[in-house]
C-alpha cells in the first residue's frame, strides 16, 4: 500500500486530473536549448529542498545536486516546450529570504524582481513546510505569478506528514502541486499549473501579509501609495515600498537610477518573454 | 504613463527616512515575526501530523553519532582513510590493465603502422611519442582512480554527510577567524579548486569570503589527487609490508590531505590576524535530512559529469604538453636539449629544496593543469638519464607497465623518499592552476588578491620543503655518522 503512487491531481485546477496525466506527453525536454522562449519560468525556493532536481526533471539536464544547502549559487538555465509553448527556466540559488545582503539571495531577489519572470515557482520542502512558507510569503509579495511546489512529499509521507494542497492553495491563493521530483512524481501536474498560470488562464490572487503591527501597516499604505502615485503600473509597489522602509541600499540605487521604471513601464503582465537585465554580477 | 523626475524620486525616499523613524528601529524585526506568524498559521490548517512521533528516529540517531563531541572527528577521519584505501586498492588492477593496452599494445602497433606507411621519424615521434603517450598516460593513471574516488565521495554528498561536515568544523573555523560556511566551500575544493572558489558565494561577508578563496587552494583537487595516490603507492606503499601496502599509502595521502586542511585553517587564521581583520559572523546551517543516496544514478551521474569531464581536460592540456615535451627533447641547442639546458638550470635550486629540475619543470609545464605533472616528470627523467636504449627516441615514456619499473625509473632519475615526501607536499602547497587563478580574479574583481592567492602558495610551498629537506638532511646525516 505504501508504495503506491499517489498522483494527487492539480490543486486549484477545475480541469479532471486525468488529463494533467496525459499531458505529460506534451512534455519535450530542451535541455540548454531555450532559444525563442515564449515564457520564462524562475524556480526559487529555500537552499536542499530539491530545486536543481525539479530542474533536471524538466529539462532533461544534469545540472549537479547535491544533499547540502548552498549548492546552486550562480544560476543555471534550461529549456522545454510544453504543450507547443517554449519554456525557458532558471535555477535560482537557495534562500531562507529575499529580505537579506549576501550574494545568493541577491541573485535570487534581483532575477524575481527585475527579471520579471512570466511564472516563479517555489519550492518547499514538505518535511518543513512552516520554515519554508516565510520564504514563499515574500514571493507573494513580490510577484502575482508564481506556483508553489510542495516537494519531497516522499519524505513526508514517511514520516507520517499529510499535506492538504487544497487548503495550502486557498490560503495561499496561487497553484500548490505536491511532488517527488526525485521519483518524477507530480511533474506533469506541476507543468501543467506553471503553463496555466503563464498563459493567464489560471488568475493568482496571491495572499498578502496581513500580521504585521498597525504602525508598520500605516507606514507601507502611505509609502505604497506615493510609489504607485509616481509609477503607475508598477507591479510590486508593496514590496518596494516593504525594502525601502528597511533601509535597502540595492532599492533606493534601483530607484535613482530608473530600474524602477523601467519595471513599472513594462506593466502588470508581462507576455512573452521580455529581454532580461543583467544583473547577475554584483561585484 | 507620468515620467517620475528627480525630485519624485527624492521624495519617495525622504517619506520613506522619516516613515523608517516613526516605525522605530524594529521595522525589521517586526516584519520577519509578521512572516513568520503568518507562516505557522497556514502551515499548521495545512499538515496533518502524525498522533504520536515515530518511536526511533534515524536521522536524530545518526547526527547523534555523526555530529557528536567525541565521534564526530574520529568517524569523518574513518571515512576519509576508507574512501582513500578502497580508492587506491582498487585502481591498481585497471591502471596496470589500461597501461598494458594502451602504451604496450596499441604504441607498438601504431609505431609499426606509422613504421609502415613510411611517416618521417619526426612526425611519427612528435604524433606517437610526444602527443599519443602523454594522453594515454594520463588516461591509464587518472581513470581508474577518479572513476572510484568521485561515485564515493559524491555518494557521501548524496547521503547528506557534507552539512555534518561543516558542523563539526564549524567551531574550528570560528576560533581562526573564518566563517563556518568555509567547511563546505573546502570539500567543493576538494573536488575542484575552481568550482570550490566559486562556492565561496555563499559567504556574506567579503572579509571571510577573500579568506575562503585564498585558502581554497589547500584541498587537493582532482588533478592532484592522482599524483599523490601514485606517488604514496610507490614510495610510501614500499615502506610497509606488502599486505599493508595499500593502507599504508592511504594513510599517506590521507596524511597530506589533512596537513592541507590544517594550512587552510594556520593561513585562515593568519589572514584574519592580519590583513583582513574583522568580525566573525554568525550564520544559520541547516542539517538536511540523511536520504538514502540513489546508488547507480549516482555512479553513473559522477562518471559521466565529474570523472569524464576531468578526464578530457586532462587530455586536452596533456596532449599538447607532450607534444611541447617532445619537442623540447628534440630541439637540441649547443649540445643539449631545450628541455636538458632548463632543467639543469634548475637543478640547484630544485635539489636544495629536496625535490629537483625534473620536477620544477613539470610544474611549469603543468600550470594549465595539475593532471599532467607525473606524465611530464616521467618523460623528462626518461630524458634525463638517457634511458633511450628502448630505441624510442630522446623524450619518450618507454613502457611502464608497473609500479616497480616506474620506482626503477625514478630512483634511476636520482629520486629518494625525500624527493618523493617533498613531491606530494610541494604538490599540495604551489600555486593554483590557471582555471583557479582566472576564477579568482572573476570572483574578487582584484588583481593584488589574485596575486596573493596565486603567489603565497607558492612562497609557502618552498619555504616548507626547504625546511623538511633540511631537518630530513640533517637526521640523515646525524644517523649515518
């Protein structure tokens, strides 16, 4: 009974699970080839919790994995077509947050935030689920396009974890897929969301924070609204508005030297994919 | 679509200043306790947990053991000494199987047919002697022992052992002034010197992170781990009895592999004493879950990325370098060879520090790529004494099928066990390859570290075997008279 493979169909998907099944076949995987990518996929998520495996998984690639976090610290990049549409995808460095200064995590925030990745999925890690949701809380924030990847859901099986998709999706208001990407276990279904939500045809409602302190709460509306008063159509003026009250240096150069603009004027949706900054090398 | 000006943009940020003062200095902390509250409350609707925990629980069983005070250290050196003693006891078989086939079967015949078809002796000594011999040396020296040694090691990493690593010498780190993360940034090292400098980005702190980069050079990397197997295989291997043979030159190697770690932490300290003075930060280190590793795709994943990728960058340096070899043993200039009037240049120098020209030209030679030093000593000492009887022609490898007749060879070239302890330290304390050097100017962006990191190895390296062949010569000659 254990052994048992349990393919969990796509959680906030209306569609019949079977048919995520057979799509599989509308897989083809590119490997470093990702020339005329009509989307771009980020793929972050906290360090070993098995982003380069999801990596490989869909791009036929052998990026290396290893057990240990910080493994991936540059980015790497691959290619698939998934029912007719190239995908470009870009392995991230693992981070416990976008909210600090070392290189990785800086690598990570900066391909999010001005890289404007048409779908960011993250990946957490099942066996600890609540260290890595702060992790896809400050996605949310910043983008309105990501999926969640709830992996290693083999792992907590065995330790007797059971892992309600429907109501993490819900709660969190984007696509949640369980996956063992070691196995290959829910990889369709997760190709499937990361082409729905790329395509626009699943809407994300991303949950915001809704915790935090009265003053602080004051403080984001008044700044986010001066933000939004002076780019219009900036996507994550929240979030600026967040690393600006933090005193984030990286912010405020993106902000005096236009970046920020740029960003608002490429708009809410992205399309197909838009050229990318390069911003990879601090240093 | 507005334009924001200047002006816009100044007041976005004097809101932002004076907002940050009336939220007070806790903004941040204030917002990670919002995350995380918000996280534990969704996550808690969304995982159901078992009743009661699992009565036995192997990975808190493991770490126990594996992190412990006591058995931490004494079961990483165990692992070390296995890994290297089932890699050296293995390689043997296949090395001598590879060399038989390719330097004694396929040469000959390819010498014969090039004998055949009427090639110039030149072209066929420059094609078969110079650039045919060093790349089939290299394979039958290197293949074995990588296609043994990374599956191991990489089957450690896969089982979660490295974190576990990075913990027990986290403190050892700290008391030197580096940053725990240095333990992971090292065992890439270990792997590749380039690779491990690159790793060094998961270090925030530039301070700690140039320390780490500069001490990167103290793991012994995959070109240099061959030249130490052979090496303690036939000097140090030869000083015990042959049942113990093989774990004796493991323990060798061993040996120069933790001398290796003890140099990253002395120069770690001596850097952070010194010119980059500072603060230790503190860092979170997640200890993944042990999983169980997925043995054949590992094995199959490190042959094809690790092993045959280093291998082919073996061969593409080697064989260029033998055809230079080659050609340098065959210029001759005032009655000797190009390679002959270098390498007697650098003999006196070479012999005060107990190893000797031989050798100081095979590191020149092997700056693009430590694989290919042994080839090189090799058919330079083949020069050297003149062991051209074989009818091969000058700066030819004549065929050396076993570790005794490359022990003959050697010690035919003047070498000792001095030359052979002075070769695997110098071979572990020199300058990093020029894949490493390169990767460190792209890392730093700076020349005057660069050249630290290039050059201090290098001074050390002389330093340290000038002293031992001194106190070995000293010993030496107190016993003798």
């Amino acid at each position: 009974m254990t052994t048992e493979r349990i393919a969990s169909p796509p959680a906030v998907s209306p569609a019949c699970a079977t048919c995520s099944m057979a799509n599989l076949a509308n897989l083809r995987k590119l490997g470093i080839n990702m020339e005329d990518a009509d989307y771009v996929v980020a793929l972050a998520g906290n360090p070993n919790v098995g982003k380069s495996t999801v990596f490989n998984a869909v791009t036929g690639l052998r990026q290396h994995t290893g057990n240990w976090p910080g493994k991936t610290v540059g980015r790497a990049e691959g290619g698939f077509e998934y029912a007719g549409r190239r995908y470009k995808i870009v392995d991230l460095p693992g981070t416990y947050s976008l909210l600090s200064t070392s290189l990785d995590e800086e690598i990570a925030r900066n391909f999010i935030l001005f890289g404007r990745p048409d779908v960011t999925v993250v990946v957490a890690d099942a066996t600890r689920l609540e260290r890595n949701l702060n992790l896809v809380l400050q996605v949310l924030e910043i983008t309105d396009r990501a999926v969640v990847c709830v992996n290693l859901i083999d792992e907590a099986r065995r330790l007797g974890l059971t892992v309600d998709e429907r109501r993490l999706a819900r709660d969190l208001g984007v696509p949640v897929v369980l996956t063992a990407a070691r196995q290959g276990e829910g990889i369709p279904q997760l190709l499937q969301m990361i082409d729905e939500v790329a395509t626009g045809k699943f809407v994300c409602r991303p949950r915001r924070l809704q915790n935090e302190p009265p003053a602080l709460k004051q403080a984001v509306a008044t700044l986010t609204a001066q933000l939004t008063a002076a780019y219009p159509g900036l996507p994550n003026a929240r979030w600026v508005a967040l690393r600006l009250l933090d005193g984030d240096e990286r912010m405020v150069q993106a902000l005096r030297s236009g970046e920020l603009l740029e960003l608002a004027q490429a708009g809410p949706t992205s399309g197909p994919a838009q050229p990318m900054l390069q911003l990879e090398a601090a240093q | 679509m507005s334009t924001p000006t200047t002006p816009a943009v100044n007041d976005i940020l004097k809101t932002a200043e004076s907002l940050r003062w009336q939220v007070g200095g806790a903004f941040h902390e204030n917002l990670m306790e919002a995350l995380y509250t918000e996280a534990a409350q969704i996550a808690d609707r969304a995982v159901a947990r078992p009743d009661k925990p699992p009565r036995f629980d192997l990975d808190r069983t493991l770490d126990h053991i594996l992190t412990s005070r006591r058995w931490g250290f004494p079961v990483m050196l165990a692992l070390l000494a296995i890994v290297f003693w089932i890699t050296i006891s293995g390689a043997n078989v296949p090395s001598s199987l590879l060399s038989q086939l390719l330097l004694d079967t396929i040469h000959p015949f390819l010498k014969s047919l090039a004998a055949a078809i009427g090639l110039p002796w030149w072209l066929s000594g420059f094609l078969l002697d110079g650039v045919y011999l060093a790349t089939a040396w290299v394979v039958s020296v290197m293949l074995p022992p990588m296609a043994i040694f990374f599956p191991l090691f990489t089957l450690l990493e896969d089982f979660g052992y490295l974190p576990r690593v990075a913990f027990n010498l986290d403190n050892t780190f700290r008391r030197v002034g580096a940053h725990g993360k240095q333990a992971l940034t090292m065992s890439m090292g270990f792997g590749c010197n380039a690779a491990g400098v690159v790793a060094t980005r998961i270090i925030d702190s530039p301070r700690e992170r140039l320390i780490a980069i500069i001490t990167n050079n103290f793991s012994l990397c995959n070109g240099r781990w061959p030249t130490q197997i052979l090496i303690a295989s036939i000097f140090i291997g030869a000083l015990a009895p042959a049942p113990l043979a093989g774990l004796v030159s493991a323990l060798g190697v061993m040996v120069i592999a933790l001398l290796g770690v003890f140099l990253a932490f002395a120069v770690s300290w001596g850097l952070s004493r010194t010119v980059l003075r500072g603060e230790v930060s503190t860092f979170h280190l997640e200890l993944p879950p042990y999983r169980p590793p997925r043995i054949l795709q590992t094995i199959y994943t490190s042959l094809i990325d690790r092993t045959l990728i280093v291998l082919w960058r073996a061969v593409t340096f080697a064989a260029p370098a033998g055809a230079v070899i080659w050609l340098s043993a065959n210029l001759v200039i005032g009655g000797a060879s190009v390679a002959e009037h270098l390498i007697r240049f650098l003999d006196p120098f070479g012999l005060l520090i107990g190893l000797n020209g031989v050798i100081l030209v095979a590191y020149i030679v092997a700056i693009p790529a430590n694989e290919i030093v042994i080839p090189t000593v090799l058919m330079l000492t083949t020069l050297m004494i003149g062991a051209t009887d074989v009818g091969a022609g000058a700066g030819v490898m004549f065929e050396l099928e076993s570790e005794a007749d490359v022990l003959a060879l050697l010690q035919a070239g003047g070498w000792t066990l001095l030359t052979a302890v002075n070769l695997m330290l110098f071979s572990l304390i020199h300058n990093p390859c020029s894949t490493t050097i390169y990767t460190i100017y792209k890392e730093t962006g700076s020349k005057k570290w660069t050249a630290v990191a290039a050059l201090l190895p290098v001074a050390m390296g002389f330093t340290v075997t000038f002293l031992v062949a001194q106190i070995w010569r000293l010993i030496a000659g107190i016993l003798a008279g």
